[in-house]
C-alpha cells in the first residue's frame, strides 16, 4: 500500500477491507505522513462511523468531521450551530496547514462553501501576549454575526465587562474568556456555561464566523433590487420575521458572493479516500434529481431560486477537481480484478455465547493470533474480563470505540468489540460539540417585574435594585411593591431572606405590608408539612425496622445479562441500578423512587431488579396504569430475558377470560416468575406464591381503591416507583431520610436535539413535512388540541395527503377504542396519529420523530416542551414544527414563550422555567394534591426550606440558624455599576453573599468575582469584609457591630458570659486602645487610629483572631 502510494499512480484501488479495516488503513496512512486527508462517503451514517474510530485509532487532535447542512435544496432554514461550527472548524484547520483528516460526506463535498480568501479575512486569532484593542474586537464580532449579551449563555454571544471579554465561539466546546492588560492579552481561558468560572487556560483561540455566509443588510437589498419585483417581495415575506436570514446558504447563489467547495481547500500533496464509489456516484445523481424536482416546485410557485447547477456546480466538474489529487477508492470485493485485495474477513458472529466466545479464543491463541477487544467503557471491560475468567489471559484490552471488529490474517491479527460480542447496539459517540447546563441565569434570575416572596412579608413584585443613601453613605436595596403599592426596601443582607416567586401559573396575588394573612399562610403550610413529614419518616422508620427479604449477591447469569444490554448505560443508570441492588441486599424492606424522563432507561433498572429476585427464586409483579404500556413493558422484559429460564406473563384486558385464569393459577403455582399488569393485578382473586419484588410504574395514575390494595402489597415485600415526572433535586434532598429517591438526568447517548420551527400555517409545509418523516420510515404526531374541530381536520389531512394513513386519538373516545388506536399506531398501522394533548406520557414510540403542533401560542411552555418531547427519542434527528397564525395576531406573553422554545433546542438553560413548572407537578404528584395546594401558595423555594426544616426537626437534627446581627458601617458598601453594569448579574452576587454561612463560601464569591468581572473596587472589598464581619460576629455570640469614625463598638449578646478571663485574652489579642461597658451586655470599644490597615479588613482579621 505504502508502495501504491509512493508511485507515479494518480488511483490506486483498494478492497477487502471490512468492520473498521478501513479506519485502521486510513490511520496507518495518516500517521506515515502528514498531508491534509479527505474521506468521502455516500452518507453520513458511514462519515459518523469512520470519523469516530478514527478519533480512538489517531487522536481527536488531528480528525475533523465536515457535515452537511442536513437542510434540503431552497429550504428557508439556518444550519444547526453545531454543523456550522464543525464545517468552519475543518476549512479552518485546512487553511492553517495543520494537515487535519477530514471525513465528509458527497453532499457536504458538493454544497458550497465560504471561499478560502474569505475565511482567512473573516476570522479572528487571539493569542496570549499579543496586543489588540478591545472596542475593535467587539465590533469585528458584530460584524461576524455574533451579538452583545450581558452574559455569555450560548453560542454566537459575547459581553464585555471592563477589561474582560467573554465569547462563545463556534468552534469551541466551551466560551472563552480573554482578560486584557491595557492592549496587551494577558490571558485567555475557558469557561462553564454553567457557573460562568474559569475552566482551564489556554494559549490561543480562533474565532470563526456565525455563518457560512455572511451578508450585510444592504448587500442583502442590493441583491433583492436585482431580482423581478414578484419574486424579491415573495423572499422579503420569508425572512422578514428572523433576526438571521433563513436559507442564505442557497441564496448566496443568487448573489455575487464568493464561494468555494471543500476541495478548493486541499493542498496539491493532499490525499482524497473514497468509500465505495459507485454509491458515491449513485448518491451524487440523487442529489440532483432531488434538488431539479425542488426547483421546479419553486419555480411553479413563482419563488427566487438559483438553478440547480448554481447550487452545486456540474457533476463533471467536481471529479475533474478531484482527479487534480492521488485518490483511493476503496471498492467492494468483485467490483475491480486489479484492486489490492487487503484480505480482512468479518469477525465470528457470536450472539452472546460466552462459551463460544471462549473456544475461538483459544482457537486464536493456536494459530499465533493477537486479539484485541475494544470495549465502550470500563464497565463493559470489567464485565468481560469476569465471565472470560482464564481466557482472560492474553488479550489486549482496549476502552476506546470501534464501530466493527475484523480478522486480519495477513499480520496475524484479530480486533473484536464487546458490542458485536453480545450483539448490542453500537452507539455513536456523538460527543455534544457545545456542552450543555442549566445556565447561572436559569429560573432564579430576577428580571423587573417578577413576582417575589419575602419570608417575613409574603408575596411581592420586584421592581428592580435602588441606590440609598443612610446617614450619607452608599447601600443597594432590592425594590418590592406590595398591595396597595407600598413599597419594601430589602437591604444586601437580607438578600437570602427573598426568592423568586414559582408557584401556580399566572399572576399570585399581593401580600398586604404589615397585615397577618401571610404569617397565618405560613403557619398553616408548616403544620401540614409536619403531620406529611412525620407520616413519612414513621413509614420509612418502621420498614428500616423491620426484617425483609435478603437477596443475594450478583450471579454470573446476572453479569451475563447486564452485558448484554444493547445499549451503554448512562452514568446515572449505573448509580440507580447500584442503589437497587443494595436496597434488595439488605435485608429490610426497600422502598425506592426512581424518577427519569421516558426513555431514559428506567425499564431497564426494573428489568435488573426483577431478574436479581427471580434468581433467588422469588416471583416479581410489575405494575402498570394502561394496557398499552404493559404491553411496552412485556415486549421488553420477555425480549431481555428470552436467554434465561425466566417465564414472563401478561394480565391485562388483552388477555382472554380463559387466559386470565390459566396465568392467575400459574401464579399460585409459582409457575410464572415476572407478571407484568394493569389494576387487574390487585384484584382479589390474584394470589402469589412467593412475592419478593413489586416494580409500580407512574403510580400517581392508579385510582384510590387500588392504591390501598397496592398499599397492602407493599408492607409485605421490596418496592420500586418508576415515574417520568420530574422531581426537583432540592426536594429531593429536603426528603433525605423520608424516602429513598434516585434521579436519572442523563439523557442516553446519541440524543440529537430536536429542529424546532415556528411557522405560519402552510399546506405545502405540512405536506412536506409529513412526507419527509413518511418517506424515511417515520411517524408522525398531529396535535389538534380541540375535540369538536379534530374530525374537520382529519378531512383536511386526508384530502392534502390521501396516501397516508391517519387515526384519531383523544381523551373523549372509549378506553377501549383509545387503546386499540394506540395500539394500532405503535404497530406501525398508522402513518399518522392526530391527537389532542392527551399523548401517552408513559409511552416511548422510537418511530415517531416529527411533531406538529396546531396553534402553539395557545399552549404554556411547560406543556409545549412536554409535547415536543414526545419525540426525538431515538439517533434520528427529530422535527417540531409550531403552527401559529399570522405574527401580529399573537399576544407578546405567546411571542416571547415560542421564541424561547424555538431558540433552546437543547435540554439547556431556557428551559428551566418550564422545567420548574413541571417539577412542580411532580412535587404534587410524589406529596399529594393537598401539599401541591400549599406549594402553589406559597412558592417552591420556600416550601422546600420548611419541608427541610419539618424533616430535620422531627429527625432530631440540629437546625443551624446564625443570629442576626446589626452592622453599622460608616462606609459606602454596595457593588458600583462600573464594577459589574448588569442589574440581574449584581442581585446574583449579592444573593450569594446574603446566603453565605462561613467566611470560605464569602472568599469563594471573591475568587468569582475576580475570575468573571475583574479586580474589585474599594467598595465591593468593604462589602466582603462586612459580610465576613457578620457572619464571625454570629459565631462570637456579637449582635451589634458599629463601626463610626475610628471607633469600633462591639456589643455582645445577654447570654454571652465574658469574665476576667476573656478580658485578659481580648488585651493580649488587640494591640490597640480598649474601653469595656458592662451593662445588661458586655460593650467592647476599639479605638482604630493608630491602625493603618483598611478599616473594614482590620475589624475582619480582628474578629477571627478572637
């Protein structure tokens, strides 16, 4: 090969190379030399593949992935950020010589690009030590496309603060911050996204624009001018709505605007890899007869659209540009005689037989064979490594990804992967290029006008931060109105005592100032919190009390099928299953809840569990509100456990009479080990022989008389809760001690996010929108959220798109008729499933990835985001398309929710609000509708702390509660405007320190402070040293620090004994003049003249002396 390559040859041809053969070739290659390396693959399942072993086989340094738009020929839409980041970052890399492999597909090979030229002007490099003026860098942003924020969230965004200036590039994971030095760079450094702190440092950055194509406003008229009249109003209709303009990248054709493919970047020393060429060519023609039959389409309806060959260019012209380079193609076997035969064959198939697995080992080892098993994670490897035992011996162990194993015969070598070993499903890495969180200014931030809740007071609205002047000095107040626009001026100490208001939706009503309604609220939700919390904690002590089943310890058939679990568990999944598992080993009756999003993989902690008891020879009954959803569940577990001597019953109504009866004498037998049910499960005639586990999933759905029959059930044996409703980490941490709770956040790997639109009601759009899901073997929901008109809209679908098959589903039909429809429509009868919002929460439908929803803007964010999350649950990328009327008829409350939702198409920041609403209902659902009400009254923050409180005082715990302590300062103590400028970013900083417990947690807002905004003036010093002064004086038993002129005033509570020889150590710790007042209180007075220290950080380091 080596050889082929040094020659003369322009093509060389390759074949017999299977699994990641090719990967490793293209390795070998890459590391012999260093040339820039194009691949190219008819599409991008085989790009994913190549370009992610390549990453374990050479180094994620020197592999780039260029992607195509994933966007059709004249769709008015913008490239997802991370496609754009990925393709600039590669031509980026290509015009800095830095030789990387890129991997890409023909379509991405073939769409236009930004020219080198232009790339090289439009891109900005940021070095340490290098000088560059800070006001001109923020203008070369603007006119990257980037925009000003106060803070830096997402990716595009930048904000300038003094001398710092933070930006998220698209061709970083994470934003950076650059601190200046006057001009010079001192420094440059990522940042999380979600604590806004300092990661780690850097030497340089780029910074690469927004867009592959970036025109001005006038260039953008200038070139409309040129088009008929007709069509350039038709695309000012299109893009007038969007801050960025859609569809540019296939405009631009339209325009005189500089353009290039990716092959115009290659150096002439550069190799080009071609994976099976005649798909290629094949993929190519299509490309084109798709794009041909899309223009003709908006030629007919009289749109401005370049031809196809203006797209594109001409076939024949893109492999003239490629014959300019040595290219491999890599050919089938077959399809060349002249093709260097590499001779890889496929690896055994093996289908989880261990002992299989062992004997070709050996077999290996007897012919000189070096195996290498590369395993997705240390977990796998472990797993691996104990049922091999002995054969163990040898092999060379490798965690890193590999999409396909091969044998080797020609050197000898055997590569296999633990996910072709048992047969798992092969997750793409998929490594999230923009690493996601809920942001600093997530549900907490005050904005003007939020309502708010004051401990003391109740319910206000916040009306933004006031400067005061006492006794001539400066304080900052936060401004609350209550009833009767009275006014609360709440000072920087008290921030803690003041939360945002998250309760029941729409506006709460006004607290009075001084009336007693809030303190009578107060104390009716603290008493009902007891009386639930001590319910609670005596359940929970007396199943810790008494004696329970004790499973034990993990097989090897347990180890077995937890390996062959077709997918990689996430890490949240692992910790679950570990907490079960230890609950079922105890020894006293286990009773966890475990909490995780559909999908998220909590069947799969059920199926663990129930066989962990099944192995001890006990039977399991797994609990379920609907039919359907059993009938997901038994799918699964007979499918998990069909290698295993497990029988796996169904009861339900899909059963017949007779059937019914056959199963439930089984289960008196001990014939039937897992039974999975609805309600018909706790009917009386259902009698077990030997229960040990209970699995009940989403079991706020069952009705009161069954909940008492479960109750009965549950006092006997071990317990797991599934749900999908959220349940908020605070609570859940209030609840410590009252119930085992375990939460699965982690979304399993490969989750695309889910292209969000907002679109005005089209026929075409949903046309197309249905037929491109339709036509990729897909389903499709329809959300008509109105039962009289949805008959009236399936004629309407019928008559726009007669081919496909659509069923109707609303919460008004007969159960029985619902489920069959659900049913019917999981089983793939059904193309199209039009439904109201009722859709199924419980159930997963892989299939389904495009949802559209009829008049969005008459839904809450919470239930918009609920909806949308019905798909996207598999590694295709899923669809939501938002139907609204005309713009100017929406409210600006409608506007505002569907721009958040359309802007955050990743589980990130924007949606904590809406999460926040959810998590609500699932405080309701886990406490009951009576605690949801009081929740709803007085807001979540405030609820949760005195559920803590409740949980801590019955459990005998100390509750820790500094007293207050009065300061007065005769200084200006308050965070100046030129310090940090941003209103929210100042009430943030000072809610921390109002909230701090130890003179640590205040030095760590410090070190943020001085990591975010810079170096503080005097005046934020003086305000760590007096918040510091407070908390020390609490400790110290001081409730009044004065602090006027040069004397210091230290006055000690009552209960606070000072004796001749507390005196004596005060003498020999303060070398200054002393004055002491014994009243009711013991006085404390400093004279601080002779002191040259600041003031305010002399009291601090004198308190902690003392």
């Amino acid at each position: 090969m080596k050889n082929l390559l040094g020659s003369d040859k322009k093509r060389v041809l390759v074949s017999g190379l299977v699994g990641s053969g090719r990967s490793l070739l293209l390795a070998y290659l890459k590391k012999q030399q260093n040339f820039p390396m194009l691949v190219i693959t008819p599409g991008p399942e085989e790009s994913w593949r190549i370009y992610e072993d390549l990453i374990s086989l050479v180094g994620e340094k020197m592999v780039r992935l260029f992607p195509s738009w994933e966007i059709l020929p004249y769709e008015m839409k913008i490239p997802h950020s991370e496609v754009i980041g990925r393709r600039l970052e590669s031509l980026y890399d290509l015009i800095m010589e830095k030789n990387p492999l890129v991997v890409t597909t023909i379509r991405a090979c073939v769409e236009k690009t930004i020219h080198p030229e232009e790339l090289k002007k439009k891109s900005i490099r940021l070095k340490v030590g290098e000088n560059a003026d800070i006001d001109h860098l923020s203008q070369e942003l603007l006119n990257l496309g980037f925009k000003r924020f106060p803070q830096v969230e997402e990716i595009g965004t930048f904000s300038i603060r003094g001398g710092i200036l933070d930006v998220f590039p698209y061709s970083s994971s994470d934003p950076i911050r650059i601190e200046f030095f006057g001009d010079e760079i001192e420094s440059i450094r990522t940042f999380g996204v979600l604590d806004q702190r300092s990661i780690q440092k850097i030497d340089s950055s780029p910074i690469l624009p927004k867009r592959e194509v970036l025109i001005s406003d006038s260039q953008l008229e200038e070139a409309l001018s040129k088009l008929e009249s007709d069509r350039a109003e038709s695309l000012r209709g299109k893009i007038q709505f969007h801050e960025e303009v859609p569809g540019l990248e296939w405009l631009s054709s339209l325009f005189d605007y500089p353009s290039a493919q990716i092959t115009d970047y290659l150096t002439s020393d550069s190799i080009i890899f071609l994976d099976g060429p005649p798909m290629i060519e094949s993929e190519l023609d299509q490309i084109y007869q798709e794009t041909e039959r899309l223009f003709v389409q908006a030629e007919a309806k009289g749109e401005a659209v370049p031809e196809p060959f203006a797209l594109w260019g001409k076939p024949e012209s893109f492999f003239e540009k490629m014959n300019q380079f040595k290219t491999i193609h890599h050919l089938s076997l077959g399809e060349k005689k002249d093709a260097l035969d590499l001779g890889m064959k496929e690896p055994e198939v093996f289908g989880g037989n261990v002992d299989l697995l062992k004997r070709s080992i050996k077999g290996y080892r007897s012919e000189k064979q070096k195996v290498f098993i590369f395993c997705d994670n240390v977990g796998q490897k472990d797993r691996l490594v104990e049922l091999l035992d002995r054969d163990a011996d040898g092999i060379a162990w490798q965690v890193r990804n590999l999409s396909g194993g091969f044998s080797f015969p020609e050197i000898d070598l055997v590569v296999l992967t633990d996910h072709q070993i048992f047969s798992r499903y092969f997750w793409r890495r998929r490594k999230r290029r923009f690493n996601e969180g809920i942001a600093l200014s997530s549900y907490s931030a005050l904005s003007l006008g939020d309502f708010v809740v004051h401990i003391d007071h109740g319910i206000g609205r916040y009306a933004g931060l006031e400067t005061l002047e006492v006794d001539k000095k400066k304080r900052e107040c936060l401004k609350l109105v209550y009833l009767g626009e009275d006014k609360l001026y709440v000072p920087i100490e008290e921030f803690n005592r003041v939360h945002k208001f998250v309760g029941k939706e729409g506006a709460p009503s006004l607290s009075k100032l001084g009336g007693t309604s809030w303190e009578k609220l107060k104390k009716r939700t603290k008493k009902s919190i007891q009386d639930m919390a001590q319910e609670l904690i005596q359940l929970y002590a007396e199943r810790k009390a008494k004696l329970g089943l004790t499973f034990s310890g993990d097989t090897i058939w347990q180890k077995e099928l937890e390996a062959s679990f077709i997918y990689e568990e996430t890490p949240d999944q692992l910790t679950v299953i570990d907490a079960v598992k230890k609950d079922m080993e105890q020894g006293t009756p286990a009773d966890r809840l475990v909490c995780g999003d559909v999908g998220y993989g909590k069947t799969e902690v059920g199926v663990r569990a129930a066989f962990k008891a099944v192995m001890d020879g006990k039977q399991v009954a797994v609990l379920v509100p609907t039919t359907i959803l059993a009938q997901q569940h038994f799918v699964t577990f007979s499918e998990r456990l069909k290698s295993f001597p497990v029988n796996v019953e169904m009861l339900s109504r899909f059963k017949s009479r007779k059937e019914q009866k056959q199963i439930v004498s089984d289960l008196k037998k001990g014939k039937v080990d897992v039974v999975i049910g609805t309600h018909r499960l706790v009917q009386k005639d259902v009698r077990f022989k030997d229960l040990g586990l209970l699995i009940i999933d989403e079991e706020q759905r069952f009705g009161v008389a069954h909940k008492e029959r479960i109750k009965k059930l549950r006092r006997l044996v071990d317990v797991i809760t599934l749900t999908a409703t959220p349940i908020p980490r605070t609570l859940q941490l209030s609840l410590l001690g009252a119930r085992d709770m375990s939460i699965i956040n982690t979304p399993p790997k490969d989750r695309l996010p889910i292209h969000t639109e907002i679109v005005k009601f089209d026929k075409k759009l949903i046309a197309d929108a249905i037929l491109r899901e339709v036509d990729r073997g897909g389903q499709v929901y329809f959300v008509h959220n109105r039962v009289q008109t949805i008959e009236a809209v399936y004629r309407f679908l019928q008559d726009l798109i007669p081919q496909i098959r659509v069923a109707i589903a609303h919460g008004q039909m007969e159960e029985n008729l619902l489920e069959k429809v659900m049913l019917d429509f999981l089983d793939h009868r059904y193309d199209l499933l039009l439904v109201t919002s009722i859709i199924e929460s419980g159930i997963d439908i892989p299939s389904v990835n495009t949802i559209i929803i009829d008049r969005a803007d008459r839904f809450g964010l919470a239930q918009l985001y609920q909806l949308r999350g019905r798909v996207g649950r598999s590694n295709v990328r899923a669809y939501a398309y938002l139907l609204i009327p005309q713009v100017k008829l929406l409210s600006q409350t409608a506007r505002k929710r569907l721009k958040a939702l359309e802007q955050f198409t990743q589980l990130g920041s924007g949606f904590h609000l809406a999460l926040r609403d959810l998590e609500i209902r699932g405080a309701g659902n886990l406490l009951g509708a009576q605690q949801h009400g009081f929740i709803e009254e007085v807001g979540f923050d405030l609820y949760c702390r005195l559920l803590d409180e409740a949980v801590k005082e019955l459990k005998g715990e100390k509750i820790e509660r500094l007293p207050e302590v009065k300061i007065q300062f005769d200084l200006d103590i308050y965070i100046p405007q030129s310090y940090i400028s941003d209103s929210q970013q100042r009430v943030e900083i000072y809610k921390k320190l109002s909230e701090a417990k130890s003179v640590e947690e205040i030095k760590a807002v410090e070190s943020e402070m001085i990591d975010r905004f810079g170096n503080p003036p005097q005046e934020v010093k003086d305000l760590l040293n007096f918040t510091c002064v407070k908390i020390i004086a609490a400790h110290l038993g001081i409730f009044r620090v004065s602090l006027k002129k040069d004397v210091l005033l230290l006055q000690f509570s009552e209960d606070k004994k000072i004796g001749k020889k507390q005196i004596q150590n005060f003498r020999k710790k303060i070398n200054l003049p002393l004055e002491f007042v014994v009243d009711k209180t013991f006085q404390l007075l400093v004279n601080l003249k002779k002191t040259d220290e600041k003031k305010t950080r002399y009291v601090k380091n004198l308190l902690q002396r003392l």
